[in-house]
C-alpha cells in the first residue's frame, strides 16, 4: 500500500511540474514588451522597485525608489529614466539616458552620493547600461538576472 501511495504522490507531482512548465512563455520581444513592476536587493540594505515601461518602438521609461535601510531610520530616494532597449536572444539590453536620482527628505540627503556611486557611477561615457538574462518568463511573471543581481517582476496589468 505503501508504494501506490508513493506513486500516486509522484505521478500527481508529475503533473504540477508539467502545468507549471506549460505556464512558461517563449522568451521574444512581443512577451517581454509592455509594463513590469520588478524589485531586486542590492548588498542587503538597498531594496529598490521599479515601474517599467518597455515600449514597441525600443524605448523604455522607468519611475525607480530605493530604500537604504540605516539602522533605525532608513534614506528614500526615486529616480526617473528613460533610454533604449532590445531583446538579443533572452538577454534585455538597456542603455540609460543620464538621469540622477533625488532625495525625497532631508535626513535622505546625506546619502544620495552613495546611492549614486552604487548605482550611476559605474557608468560609461555618462550613459548607465545594464544586460540581464531572462530566466523565468510566464504571463503575469518575469525574473531577470545578471553575475550579480535577480530581479523579481511582475506584469503591472493596470498599466497594459
């Protein structure tokens, strides 16, 4: 009794893994257009969120917050940008125009050039870059990554 019991537990499994697989989309330019909200933690103590908006025509525009968590109190920082973007086999190429972010209080200021550092800095000729692989790709779901970073996304469907 006990082996059925474990094959009906494996056979119904089996059965989850291949509708959660069915559930993936191919990864193309028309899946991956359109408005993501996607957050990712940076060293632990920076949890950024972004709204995206990757456009037909190559153009994307983001709205970004961050918060530096400080011990008791934490900085707050947005940031809006826009740029160009484009798919080449599952990897999102974004190339930035300059934007700079801004402090959203006082106690914010004192940090903004460590954000900035982090964030803008490692920049080339003034224009931020960032490839990300595409991982996980469903209708509603998108995780990105690169070495360093993964990205949680998910389909603003009142913005689409």
């Amino acid at each position: 009794m006990k082996s059925l019991n474990t094959c009906v537990v494996l056979f119904f499994s089996s059965l989850g893994l291949s509708s959660a697989a069915a559930s993936e989309l191919p990864i193309n330019k028309s899946n991956v257009t359109g408005q993501w909200i996607c957050s990712f933690t940076m060293q632990g103590d920076k949890v950024y969120e972004e709204s995206w908006a990757l456009k037909d025509h190559k153009e994307f525009v983001l709205n970004g917050r961050v918060e530096y968590f400080l011990g008791e109190e934490s900085a707050r920082f947005s940031y809006n940008a826009t740029g160009e973007w484009e798919l080449i086999n599952d990897t999102i190429k974004l190339v930035y125009n300059p934007f700079e972010f801004q402090s959203n209080d006082s106690f914010s200021q004192a940090y903004l050039s460590e954000i900035e550092t982090v964030y803008i800095t490692p920049a080339w000729n003034g224009t931020r870059r960032f490839q990300y692989d595409v991982e996980a790709l469903s209708e509603s779901r998108m995780q990105i990554g690169d070495d360093y970073d993964s990205w949680q996304c998910k389909r603003n469907a009142s913005a689409d």
